[in-house]
C-alpha cells in the first residue's frame, strides 16, 4: 500500500488511508510507514482498551522506520452518560505513550442515518451535535499535521 500511495503524494493536500483493524494484516503496518499521522479509534469500553494495547504498539513500532509518525487515540462512539466509558476515557487520556484527541464521537443516529443516505453528517437534517464533533476532530487533525 505505501508504494501506491506514494504516487499520489504530491497530487493531493491530503490522503486518508482508512485501514481494517486487525493489526495482524498488512494493511495498517503498510499504511504507517508513509503517514504523518495514526489515529486509533477506540471505543471507551473495557475490552476495547485492551485491543487498543496491540494497535498502539504496532504503530510505535512503525516509528522506527517512520520517525514522523504522529500517534493519537480517539475516542469513539462515546456514551458519555455511561460512568464506565467516562472512567475509560480517564484512562485513555493517562497514558503517557500515546495521548488522546480531545475530540471525541458520540454514538449518535446520525452517524448511522448519514451511512443510509450515503453523504456525510453535515447532511443529515437535525445532525447539530454530530457535525460540531465532526468538526472539532477535523480541526484538532489538522492543527497536528500542518
């Protein structure tokens, strides 16, 4: 993948590389060592945090080939009204090794609806508190990398 991509470097402000999230394939460990950035979504919930452990320590290991490479976790269909997911978000954001986004998704419908009607959230009527999320991620994504 990183050959591929490496074509179309120059063509493009930006290139977002959307990899599956088995760890163990070629896709990601391919796709970070040409990014500025690595962004793991990570669900705030017990089990999640722990498969995050295997996706942060394989884009750590990516920075010795990519010394650039910026990593960040995401929270990520976020229930805030959820004490559990309040107290793994806590604990997202205290690891030293790879700091949180302060943007984070809710689990919102409109995410949903937005994948039905085939456009974005911006387009998805009564979608208030899923654009501004949206919108503070991009914002947060791109003071990173420019």
């Amino acid at each position: 993948m990183h050959r591929e991509v490496r074509k179309f470097v120059n063509d493009y402000d930006y290139i977002l590389v959307d990899c599956p999230p088995a760890v163990h394939s070629a896709a990601p460990s391919s796709a970070l060592l040409i990014s500025d950035l690595a962004i793991i979504p990570v669900v705030p919930s017990p089990p999640d945090l722990w498969a995050a452990v295997a996706a942060k320590t394989l884009a750590q290991h990516a920075q010795v080939q990519n010394e650039t490479l910026q990593i960040r976790v995401m929270a990520n269909m976020v229930q805030r009204r959820v004490s559990i997911a309040r107290q793994a978000i806590e604990i997202l954001g205290d690891d030293g090794d790879v700091p949180l986004l302060n943007a984070m998704v809710g689990s919102r419908s409109a995410f949903r609806e937005c994948q039905a009607i085939g456009c974005t959230v911006h387009g998805v009527p009564g979608a208030r508190e899923a654009v501004q999320e949206v919108d503070m991620m991009v914002d947060e994504i791109l003071s990173l990398i420019e």
